[in-house]
C-alpha cells in the first residue's frame, strides 16, 4: 500500500468516521476497490487514531475539565486526606468520566470477546452492505423522536451501560459507531448534544484500546510507516471538519437526513457484490 493510497483512505476516513454512514464500512468498501482482499486492520486502526485526534482536540474543554475534576476528588484518597461528604459528582465532569469507563466496560469485552469473527466481517463486502441499510433504518428513528422527549441532562448507569454495549457491537462494518451510540442516547431521552458528547468521548478508550490489539511489526513492516502517518493526518485533519459538522446537525435533530445515503448505497454494495 503506497502514500497516495492511505492519503485517500485518510480522507474517507475523516469523513465518513463521524458522520452516521460507517467509516469501517466505507474503508472496506474501497479497499476492495484498491485490489486489497484481506482486511488492513493496522491500517484502519491508524486511521481510526487520526479521528481520535479530531475528538481530542475538538472536545478539548470537557476533556481538561474532565482531568482537572477527577483529580480534584481523587487527591483526597491519594494523600489520606478524604473525608466523608467531600465528594459530590452530581452533573459534574468527573461525573463523566465515571460513566465514560462504565460504558467502555462492555465494549472491551465484546470486542476480546468476538475479535475473531469481527476481524473475519472486516473483509466481507456483502455484510457491509446488509449493515449499512440497517444504520440506515437507525438513524431515520430519529425522525420520529420527538424534541420535546430530549430532555434528560445525566446518564446514569443504564444508559452508560446500553451505550456500551452499542459501541461494542458497532465494530461490525456497515454500522456506524457514532450514529448507533448516539440513537442510543436519544432514545433514552438524553439531550441531543450530551449523546453526542457521549458518544464521540467514549470512543476514546475504545479506539486506544483497538490499536494497541492490532500493533504489531508484522503489520506495520507490511504498511509502512510512511504511508500511515499520511493517512492518519489526513484522517485527522478531515475528521475534525466533519466532526463540526455532526455537532450542528445533531443539535437541529437531523441526523435522518444520512439514512438514504446509507439505503442507497447498502443496496448497490448487494447488487454488485
């Protein structure tokens, strides 16, 4: 795989990573139209760090609130000096970070857990195309959710929980790991920014986790590590613009818009596979 190659995945990447139309599947999809047959799992997992980089920096506020706030609380039990009633994480950021590590719980163990047959869906195009009509029905329920059921400012351990175990699942190529985790957070009727928020904060671990599985020498000597880093600064620089994006869009409630673009293409993927 050459430069020029990854730079392009790098840009599929990037946009395809947050908007709700599967960046797992469309990097299957055009890998195969690259001649590449088996799955480039270090590759998309380089790609992946890149967007990581665009969350990063995009929700920079809330994670070094989250920093500062944890270690806030949990300065007391490092030094012996806590005492009981210090500690509030009511609508807190370190709040936050409670729920962030509950919700990355399942997704770790589902991703240990089923890492074999995952890594074997990577490289099937026709499940791609399956997957990618079934976002498409789960970003068009947003539809039918009503603003006014938005409303729920906390997450609690359910909810924490469900999302999780929705991330986990949405390795699969095909569903998208943004719009079904965020689906998620609205049908329990969290504001649309938090689930947002929610979502794109827990894929951290999640994505750190993904690469430290598949780093290898073997991997990388096959890529090269040239190729990578252009692929994941053009992941990253791509990925933050349509990071800004998403946010807009979810805030008026119109994440349905990319369930045709998901119906339209799933079907072709099937017809032509």
């Amino acid at each position: 795989m050459n430069t020029l190659e990854t730079l392009f995945l790098g840009l599929v990447q990037g946009l395809t990573e947050f908007l709700p139309i599967s960046s797992s599947g469309h990097l299957v999809l055009f890998q195969n139209m690259l001649g590449f047959k088996e799955p480039q799992l270090l590759l998309d997992c380089s790609l992946h760090m890149g967007t990581l980089l665009a969350v990063c920096l995009y929700f920079r506020p809330d994670l070094k609130k989250m920093a500062t706030e944890t270690w806030k609380y949990a300065a007391p039990f490092l030094k012996g000096r806590f005492q009981h009633g210090e500690i509030n994480l009511i609508s807190s950021h370190s709040n936050l970070v409670l729920w962030v590590l509950v919700g990355s719980v399942p997704t770790g163990i589902i991703g240990l857990v089923f890492k074999t047959p995952l890594e074997k869906a990577f490289g099937s195009v026709s499940m791609v195309g399956m997957m990618l009509i079934i976002t498409g029905v789960i970003v068009a329920a947003t539809r039918l959710i009503p603003k006014a059921y938005e409303t729920r400012n906390r997450i609690g351990l359910l909810i924490a929980l469900t999302v999780g175990i929705t991330q986990g699942f949405a390795i699969i190529p095909g569903i998208s790991r943004s719009g079904t985790t965020i689906v998620c957070g609205l049908l329990f009727g969290l504001e649309r920014e938090l689930a947002a928020r929610f979502s794109f904060l827990l894929s951290i671990p999640a994505i750190i986790g993904a690469l430290a599985i598949q780093l290898n020498a073997e991997s990388l000597e096959k890529i090269g590590f040239v190729p990578l880093l252009f692929g994941f600064c053009s992941a990253a620089l791509v990925g933050l613009l349509a990071l800004k994006l998403l946010m807009v869009m979810v805030k008026k409630g119109h994440l349905y818009y990319f369930a045709p673009y998901c119906w339209a293409v799933g079907l072709l993927v099937i017809i032509y596979a």
